[in-house]
C-alpha cells in the first residue's frame, strides 16, 4: 500500500485539501482505488461543537460522523463514502490514549506524546487505509504549528518504517508575486527549511500561485529545495476547482507520483482513464 502525505506551507487555506483530492482524483481515473485521510490538530473531537462561523459548515457522513468540510472534498473529488475514522483529530487521539491510560492498558509505562500518541497516529492512518492502494493524508495547518509537531514527528516514523517507495511527500506551498511582479520563492524556501529541521524532506513541491510557476521559479524552488525541477509544479488560481485535477493533469503531476511510488507498471493506459 502507498501513502501520499501532503503538508502545506507558508499559510492555511492555501489549497491543500484541494491539491490532495485532485491528486487522488488522478490515481483514482488510473485504477487505482483511492482514500484520503484529513489530520486536523485541534483539541475538539470532532468538528460538531464548532461555531459554523468560524470554521465553515460540518460535514456530515453517511455514519453519522460530524467532520469537517474537507472530507467534502474528498468524498466528492474520489467518488468515495468516508467514514468519522478518516478524520483524525488531536482530540480524538488524546482521549483514546488517556482513557487507555486509564483503563491501565500502559501498565505502568509513563505515557507520553513520543511515543504512545505518534503510535496512536500511526494506527490510525493505516487503520483508515485499509483496502485502498493508495491513500492520502492531510495534514491541516501550516508546518511549524506547534499543534501539528507530533504528527508530523509520526509521519517521520511512518515513513522510517515503510520502504522508500510506498510513500511520498507533497509540500504545497505559496508563491507569491512581489510589487514588480516577480514570483517570489522565499517563502517556499523557509518552509521546506522548518519541514527538514523536523526530519521531513518533501520529494514534491507544489506552487499555488496567481499565474502558473515560471521555468526560472521552478528552476529556483528545485535548487533550493532539493528536488528535480520536474517535481515542482504550479497550482494556479482557477475560476472552479473542479478545474484543478485537469490543470495538475497537465503539468504531469500524476505521472511523476505514479513513477516515484513505481505504480507505471499497474495504472491503466492514457487512453483508458
Ligand atoms: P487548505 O487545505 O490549504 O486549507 P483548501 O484546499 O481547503 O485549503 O482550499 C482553500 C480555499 O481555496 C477553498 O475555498 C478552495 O476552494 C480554494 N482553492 C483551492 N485551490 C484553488 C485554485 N487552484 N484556484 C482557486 N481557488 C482554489
């Protein structure tokens, strides 16, 4: 099974969830069967308890699961029923291991974020990605939340304990333009520095830009970064995001995840999808 973990940079509502369902979208018209995962690290249990103002409408899954809009997304971009164990929340997983604690399952172990939670994280995600092919995970906030330190460190493990070629790391990012409309990369750069001081090298970098990435701010992003050019990719503004698998589709995206996680071999033929 393959994991695509997609981490976002610089600020929130970036386009994230939207990247990730797009990329799944893609696997899923290659034949592959798709699931996602959306970590959000607040402390609420679930999204049912929270001002709709604040936080946009709950979304509510055929089990009744009170979650939030992103898994929307994912529903609707795969063609798939989710279920309240797709959506991890800090919450859900502080509770289960406190009342574990409780319970005296520990048995006497002194309990802590490393590694009884990064351990709860863990089986959860592969719990939820049990009988897909490939399954994403959403990493909500922006890395460097305090909120999401540990499940990012439980990515690090995750990834420590499966082979290279089961999982890849997306990092999307802004790109913004400065006054004399250059496309600036400074803030990318910053970010993938705090992803690698936590032991995360991202293997791809999506821009999400006004217009598409220039060659020239690929070239840059790749040189700074560390990846090959051809894993830089742009996610420019569109009038419908529906419109966003095609655009990635375009720029190759699906190709490149395909050939990194070596899928090439078991997708279904261009024409086919
Ligand atoms: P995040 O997961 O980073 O918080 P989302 O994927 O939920 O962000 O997207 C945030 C907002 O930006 C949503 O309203 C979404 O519809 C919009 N959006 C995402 N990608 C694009 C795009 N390429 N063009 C225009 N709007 C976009």
């Amino acid at each position: 099974r393959k994991f695509v973990f997609v981490t976002g940079g610089v600020m929130s509502g970036l386009g994230k969830g939207i990247t990730a369902a797009s990329t799944g979208r893609l696997l899923s018209n290659a034949g592959f069967d798709v699931t996602a995962v959306k970590i959000d690290p607040y402390l609420n249990v679930d999204a049912g308890t929270m001002n709709p103002y604040q936080h946009g409408e709950v979304y509510v899954l055929k089990d009744g699961g009170e979650v939030d809009l992103d898994l929307g997304n994912y529903e609707r971009f795969l063609g798939v029923d989710m279920t309240s164990d797709h959506n991890v929340t800090t919450g859900k997983v502080y509770k289960n291991v406190i009342e574990s604690e409780r319970a005296g399952d520990y048995l006497g172990e002194t309990v802590q974020v490393i590694p009884h939670i990064t351990n709860d994280i863990k089986r959860r995600i592969r719990e939820a990605a049990e009988g897909s092919d490939v399954c994403l995970v959403e990493i909500g906030g922006t890395v460097g939340d305090i909120e999401g330190m540990p499940y990012l460190e439980a990515l690090r493990q995750f990834a420590h304990e499966q082979d290279d070629e089961d999982i890849l790391f997306t990092h999307v990012t802004l790109v913004p333009y400065s006054k004399n409309g250059e496309q600036k990369t400074k803030p990318t750069q910053h970010s993938v520095k705090e992803l690698r001081s936590i032991g995360l090298q991202p293997d791809i970098l999506v821009g999400r830009s006004e217009n598409e990435l220039d060659d020239k701010t690929k070239e840059k992003i790749a040189l700074f970064c560390d990846v090959p050019t051809d894993a830089v990719f742009s996610n420019s503004d569109v009038e419908d995001v529906y419109h966003v698998p095609l655009m990635v589709e375009e720029e190759g995206l699906d190709e490149y995840v395909m050939q990194e996680l070596n899928l090439q071999d078991e997708a279904l033929p261009p024409e086919e999808r």
